[in-house]
C-alpha cells in the first residue's frame, strides 16, 4: 500500500495533521462550538419548503453570484449598524463556511512570498489555512490573560510587517472579546488586509461590531459564520462584509458556482426567520454562565468569555480528565493549552450533565 510519505506531497505539506476534531456519536457532543438546541419546527418547514423551490431548478448551474442570498445577509448585518449605516449586497460575500470564505481571502492576498499574523492560542484552521495556500503563518502569542491591546497589536504588526492579519472575536478557544480600539489600532499599524473574524459575535450582543468601522477602511474585512449562534453548520454557510473591491478579488479565485443552489435556498430561507434562528442564544449564554459558576466554585480557573465555549483552567491531567467525560459520553475539546480544556454551553440538560461530570473527575480534575 502507498504511504503519504511516497507520494510527491508540497514540501509545506509533509508532516502536517488534517484538522481532526473528533466526531463520535455521544449523547452530549460539545466540542466543535455548535448550538446544540433543536431548530423551530416552523423554521424546518419553511426551509424545506423553499429547498423543494430550488430541487426544481437543479437541472441548471446557480447564481454564481448568488444576489438573492447576499441582499439578505447585507440586511441582516444592517439591523445592528447605527444610524445611517448600511450595507449593500456588493459588500457583501458568502462561501461554504467561513473557512472557506478565509481560505479565499488568503487565496487571494496570500500565497508564496507573503504572511499571515495571528494571536494564539487561537482558532487551529489559521496555520492550516496558510499552509494550503503556501502562506508563511507568523503566530504572536498573547499575553497571559489573553486580552489583545492597541500596543501590543501595534507593535507586532510593525515587527513582523505581515500582508494578512486575523483578530479573531470573541477568540476561539480563549473566549476573549476584542476591543473595537484595538482593530483601529492594528488597522493603521500596517498596509496588508485586516480581517476580523467575527464567528461568535451573536453570543457577545452587548459590544459593537467591527462592521461599523468598514466605511473608509477598504482593507478591513469583517467574516461571520452561520455555523454557531444561527444553529446551521450543516448547511456550511460563512459569509464576510468589505469593500466592493475585496469582493471582486475573491471573485477571481472562487471556483465558479462554488454556492449550491440549495445552499443558497436553505440560507436565504433561515435569514428570513433571523429572529427565531437566534432565540435559543440568550439561553446559551445563561447556561455558559451557569457552567463558569459552577467551575469557579469547583476550584477551576474560567476565563471570561463573550462566546458560547469557556476556556477553563485548573485541570491536573487535561488529557485524562478529557478521557474521563468521554467515557461517560461527553465530548468536549482538549486544544492542548497546557492545565487548560473547553467546554462548550449546550442545553440546560446537557449543561447539567457536564457540571455534575466535572464535579465527579476526582483527582484527574
Ligand atoms: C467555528 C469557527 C468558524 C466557522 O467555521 P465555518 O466554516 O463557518 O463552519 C470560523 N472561525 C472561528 C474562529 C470558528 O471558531
């Protein structure tokens, strides 16, 4: 049988691991940051309802510029702009997840010779992202509370000169909210594109979106996912507002058609029922607190977040304390922060089952 190592693999490539969260079938299942809540049953009708519209079209390619699907996500992000501001579909792009959507930015502002800057820990599809488009990944890490400044930033960018930089925020797995001071800060640091990735902002309402420093800033791009708050990672929909001209770059490496008709159907039907869609986060984030109570009064180091997950330290064996709620059909997310595992709020229930777990892990805990 051939092995990888026979092949002619992109020397960047040898010897790195896919990205492998683990997918086994447990009852409690908390580690990839779902919301783990059911979707409204009106919602599944109207959804399928229109994906039985598009079935019918299928015999046909779809937009490619799928303008339907992008005036409602323009909309949407809209609602929670001030004043006067508002987005356009031409500012707007979608892709299938925002990794993908990432993944064409570096594709198109990355790539041999050029950087890619990001403070980490933080979410794991950065360096794998820049290694798939032969982009030098330049990690800077953060200080020991986690929480990114406008000198600290400033600083790094002007060091490392990098052509991409991602704020992630709030930060996968840290938890970390980003202060809108520090993405002006790194903006006029540096000449290179400036992407905030936004993915948890619905859990993290209180604080203003770096959507509202888009006008003037051409090189700021804002992506955001529906996999998280909005309950849809199966349809895999992320999208990203720029400049109209960051959007005609992308265009020229997106593969054509890239959106599928009934992910285009499926989007712009759950966009509709926007308000329904988020319901279930204000419970989520109760439950997040709940568990960083009951972590806090455990003994546990919880550091604050604004997303659906927290970053909790104290752990004498991660690894076997990950090991000892797996074994009781819990799966959560061990990132290897040294001490340190996350844990995602589910349901109530399930949230319970976890508290009363790590209550029980004994001298692994
Ligand atoms: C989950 C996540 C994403 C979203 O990925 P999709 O491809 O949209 O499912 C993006 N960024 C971060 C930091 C995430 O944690």
């Amino acid at each position: 049988m051939t092995s990888l190592s026979d092949l002619p693999l992109r020397a960047n490539l040898v010897g790195k691991q896919p990205y492998g969260a683990p997918q086994d079938p447990v009852p409690v299942s908390l580690n990839v940051n779902e919301n783990t809540h059911p979707l409204p049953e009106a919602v599944v009708a109207d959804i399928a309802a229109s994906l039985a519209e598009a079935v019918r079209g299928v015999n046909r390619y779809p937009d490619r510029d799928f303008l339907e699907l992008r005036a409602a996500l323009a909309g949407y992000l809209g609602q929670e702009l001030p004043g006067e501001l508002r987005l356009t579909a031409e500012q707007v792009w979608a892709a299938n997840g925002s990794n993908e959507v990432l993944q064409q930015v570096l594709q198109a502002f990355g790539g041999p010779g050029r950087t890619l800057l990001s403070f980490t820990p933080t979410y794991s599809m950065y360096p794998l992202l820049a290694d798939g488009t032969d982009t030098g990944w330049i990690p800077v890490p953060r200080p020991d509370d986690y929480v990114l400044t406008p000198d600290l930033v400033t600083a790094a960018l002007r060091e490392h000169r990098p052509d991409i930089v991602i704020l992630c925020g709030p930060n996968n797995p840290t938890g970390t909210s980003l202060d809108l001071g520090v993405v002006q800060a790194a903006y006029e640091a540096f000449d290179g594109i400036l992407l905030v990735d936004e993915a948890y902002h619905e859990f993290d309402a209180a604080r203003a979106s770096a959507t509202t420093l888009l006008p003037g800033r051409p090189r700021l791009l804002v992506s955001r996912t529906m996999s998280k708050a909005f309950a849809f990672a199966g349809v895999r929909l992320g999208y990203l507002a720029a400049d109209p001209a960051v959007i005609d770059a992308l265009r020229l490496v997106r593969l054509p058609y890239h959106l599928s008709a009934l992910t285009q159907a499926a989007a712009t039907a759950a966009i509709r029922h926007s308000g329904e869609m988020l319901a279930t986060v204000a419970d989520i984030r109760a439950q997040r607190d709940r568990l960083a109570a009951a972590l806090t009064e455990l003994g546990y180091l919880v550091h604050p977040s604004g997303a659906n997950f927290l970053l909790v330290g104290g752990f004498a064996d991660p690894a076997a304390a990950f090991e000892a709620l797996r074994a009781r059909g819990i799966l959560i997310r061990n990132l290897g922060v040294p001490g340190h595992l996350r844990l995602t709020a589910g349901t109530e229930t399930e949230t319970t089952i976890l508290i009363d777990a790590i209550a029980d892990l004994g001298s692994v805990g």
